[in-house]
C-alpha cells in the first residue's frame, strides 16, 4: 500500500485525485501505474463541461477515460501475467465499472483499498 501511495503521489498527472495502483504477485511488484494524463492541460474536460457526476461518463473525455485509470495502467504496465496477483489502490475509494471488468479479465484475485479510503478520498 505504501507503494501504491507513492506511485501516486509521483506518477499521478491528475493533481486533484492522484491515484496510484500497485499489482503484487507472490509478494513482487509485478505493474504499478497512476491516474490522468495531460489532455485536461490541453483540451480541458468534456465532463466538467458537460456537469456529469463523478463516476459517470468517463469515455466522454479523453482526459477522464478510464484507460487513464490507475488500475488499468497498473494491469498495462505488467510483465508478467497479473492473473491470481492482488491489487493495491491509493487515493481512490471505489474502482469504476471499466476497472472492475479489466481487472475481472485480468484475473486480478483481490483489491485492497487504504484503510479509512471513504473518508480519506472524497
Ligand atoms: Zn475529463
Ligand atoms: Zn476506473
């Protein structure tokens, strides 16, 4: 878990939800990947725009997508299969549908969130 928060707190390109998720197999980091990307410098955000509540319509916005997801870059950036692995998530208390069925079709046996995450990540 700490690895999670510090690939959060240095990797994360989102400033407002840094985001960081570590994937752990037979007790080696096997991935880890943070939250954002830099499309909101550039183009801002369709969401915002739009007022969508949080957790709703991530594939509107190329900055929001879900692909930019600590826990899908953390499966992406695996060499070694992730499937039976644990994944630790900072920063973040809930994981979006898309993240869930990626790390379901990544085989991904549990996810650990920070302790107190709901009161800690609003
Ligand atoms: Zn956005
Ligand atoms: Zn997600």
């Amino acid at each position: 878990m700490q690895a999670a928060k510090l690939v959060a707190e240095t990797e994360s390109l989102d400033a407002d939800h840094q985001t960081g998720a570590v994937i752990v197999k037979d007790g080696n980091i096997i991935g880890a990947g943070a939250n954002g990307s830099t499309w909101h410098e550039t183009h801002g955000c369709e969401r915002k725009r739009q007022n969508v509540p949080t957790g709703e319509g991530y594939e509107l916005c190329q900055g929001c997508h879900p692909k930019n997801h600590a826990e899908q870059t953390a499966i992406a950036s695996c060499e070694d299969s992730p499937s039976g692995a644990d994944l630790y998530l900072w920063g973040h208390w809930w994981c979006c549908q898309s993240c869930w069925g990626k790390m379901i079709e990544a085989d991904i046996a549990n996810v650990y969130l920070a302790e107190g995450a709901t009161e800690k990540f609003q």
